[in-house]
C-alpha cells in the first residue's frame, strides 16, 4: 500500500499538476497543444512507391491531403522493382 502511495505521489509531482497558479492565468500549455500541436509535434507517415508508379499529379494530391490530415512529413521508399 505504501508503494502504491508513493507511485501516485510520484506522478503528481513528475507531471507537475500541483503546481500553485495565479487567478485568470492560464499555465496548461499541454492542453493549448492538443488542439492546435506545433509542428514539431505533428505526426510523419511511411510513403511507399510501389515499383515506381507515381505521378506529378498524384504526388501532388496524395501530399495535400497528408496536409489537411495533419501529417508534417513523410519518410519515402521505393518497393518492389529491383
């Protein structure tokens, strides 16, 4: 019971949830990044080119919807052909 106590002890002080605020002042960034994540934060996607068939078009349409999904990059690889 006692490391129980101690865990959850623990966890408040390591996530910083007891921390004093001043009224009106608003400290939890994490949650303002939630909503709208920097981009550093924002996911990457494996993009596999299966035995070269991509276009110009399809790069170009494949890439802005990753945008409007949210993903900030992604990681290319050729498979198949040889």
């Amino acid at each position: 019971m006692k490391r129980l106590w101690f865990v959850l002890a623990l966890i408040v002080v390591l996530t910083g949830s007891f921390r004093p605020t001043r009224a009106g002042q608003n400290t939890d960034v994490s949650a303002d990044n939630f909503y709208a994540p920097p981009d550093s934060a924002k996911p990457w996607a494996y993009w596999w080119w299966l035995n070269g068939n991509v276009s110009k078009v399809g790069i170009t349409r494949d890439l802005e919807e990753m945008e409007r999904q949210g993903i900030n990059g992604v990681l290319i690889f050729q498979a198949g052909g040889g």
